[in-house]
C-alpha cells in the first residue's frame, strides 16, 4: 500500500502515567499507520519503576523512506497525559510542533499553544470505561494529523482488541475524531500538510 502523503521524518511522543495505555496507544498507532497506511515506522518505550502511576512514554518516528534512527529527538507532536510528562517532555517538541494534552490533567501547560480535550472524563462519562482512554486520543490524533486515515486506524484498532471489547472501543475512537473535529476544527492539521 502506498502512502497518501510523503513524509520525510515524522516524530511523536506520547506520554503520561502507567496504566493510562501510552504504550498501547503507541503501538496500535504504529501498526496502522505501517500496516493500514503503509509508512515505515518504529516504536520505542520506556516506563517508571511502578507500573501504575509511575511515567510512561512511547515514541513513533514515522516515515515514508527508511529510518536512519529509531528514536525521536526532535518531535512534531507531543501528546501529553499527565503534568509531569508535560514538564519533562515539553522541550523536545520542535518549533512549529504540536502539544496535544489532557486539559484536566495538565493545568500549567507551558505554552498557550496547545491543544487539548478532558480525555479522561470523556472515556468515563460518554463511553462508560475509564480504559478507553487512550482509544479517545487514538481518534483525536486520526483527525488531527492529515497523513491518518480514519477508516484505516479504525480497522487497525479492531484488528487488535478482543472481541468483548471492540464495540465500546470503537465508540471511543469515534467519540475522540468527532470532538477533535468539534473543538479543533477543520484546518487544525494544515501545518503538517505537505511538508
């Protein structure tokens, strides 16, 4: 499959506690944009010492050539789940990168350019399940970056998940696109497009 759009080298950063799914998050994002989108991608993470509520980051570089070196330095987007990860990985985003947080989490964010959706309590009080957290930023960030396919990401997280728990996943990625698109609107990606 080829890629819709040529991308040279494109880093993202998510990061945030144990047990809100960053790496999970990441890796099902870096299947579909290698499987369903057919970019060349490579993932690396890292967590704290305790599983739950330690730090948590999981970086994607992503690419429509080679990739010369696997981790991100230099990110285009950092998506941002905690005020902590915020603080810590705030300097490494690139000047015209993106800062996508958690507005409940991250109350001192470090700029005011930045983008945000209580991702928490959207999985909590509209899909009914605190987990499916990171499947509501998985639809946000199918909006907001232009070389996402919805419907590609949509079948790639499907393809993943377990039957029991595919309908409300795909409730949560479905509410995350629609309110990005709501709240950010349609010319949100417009700095990525066509670098």
């Amino acid at each position: 499959m080829k890629p819709q759009q040529e991308l040279e080298r494109f880093e993202i950063r998510f990061s945030g506690l144990g047990g809100q799914g960053i790496i999970t998050l990441g890796k099902i994002m870096g299947q579909g944009l290698a499987l369903g989108h057919g970019y060349n991608v490579t993932q690396t993470q890292s967590y704290g010492p305790e599983a739950r509520g330690g730090s948590s980051k999981c970086d994607l570089v992503i690419s429509s050539g080679p990739i010369s070196y696997p981790k991100a330095e230099n990110l285009d987007l950092l998506v941002a789940l905690s005020q902590e990860a915020c603080n810590t990985y705030y300097p490494y985003l690139k000047p015209g990168g993106v800062l996508v947080l958690e507005s409940d989490l991250v109350k001192q964010p470090p700029t005011n350019q930045f983008l945000g959706l209580p991702y928490t309590a959207l999985a909590k009080d509209k899909v009914g399940i605190l987990q499916a957290m990171n499947t509501v930023v998985l639809g946000s960030l199918s909006f907001l970056l232009p070389f996402v396919n919805q419907g590609a990401m949509r079948k790639s997280l499907e393809s993943v998940l377990p039957p029991k728990i595919k309908a409300i996943n795909t409730k949560a990625f479905n509410l995350g696109h629609r309110l990005a698109k709501k709240e950010w609107g349609d010319d949100v990606g417009e700095a990525w497009r066509d670098e």
